[in-house]
C-alpha cells in the first residue's frame, strides 16, 4: 500500500532528502559526550594520561559532529536542486 493509496501524499524533496540524509549527526555529539566523561573521570582520579585521552576523544567528537552536518547540508542542497529543475532556471533566469 503505497502513500498515494492512502491519501497522503508525500512532496518529492522530503523524499528526495529522507533518501539521501548523511549520517547522523548524533553520533558525533555522543562521541563528544562520552570524551566529556572521560575528562571527568580522569579529572577527579588524578588521572592525567586518562583526561588528555578524553581530550582527545572530545575533540575528535565535534570534529565528526560538524563534518556529518555538514555532509548532511550538501546532500540535502544536492537534493533539493536535483528535485525542483523549474526552481533552478528561475533563479538563473533572475541571476541574468
């Protein structure tokens, strides 16, 4: 049973970006969270081999945050321009 079937009709860029999504971003803010609690731990220990390598995961967590949101922005924008070609020649066509 197909949306249409329903009544309900899904637009073509939702579509487009649900299929074309990047990877979640989630993963690089838990990843961030879990260096966070690394320092933490290692802060209270006295640990200080344990608090720079929660440091380190921290910072490779918001490195990996920005780059999934990122990727998920360009594969959206590819998205989008690839599902409106009328939208495309307008905007060229205001462009000149």
């Amino acid at each position: 049973m197909s949306n249409e079937a329903g009544g309900v009709q899904g637009s073509g860029l939702s579509r487009a970006i649900a299929e074309n999504a990047g990877p979640d971003p989630v993963i690089g803010a838990g990843i961030a969270l879990l260096g966070i609690f690394l320092m933490g731990v290692g802060g209270a220990q006295g640990a200080h081999y344990l608090f720079n390598f929660g440091v380190l995961v921290a910072v490779l967590g918001a490195v990996l945050f920005v780059l999934f949101v990122t990727l998920t922005a360009l594969k959206q924008r590819r998205a989008s321009r690839a599902s409106s070609p009328e939208a495309s020649a307008e905007q060229r066509d205001a462009r000149d």
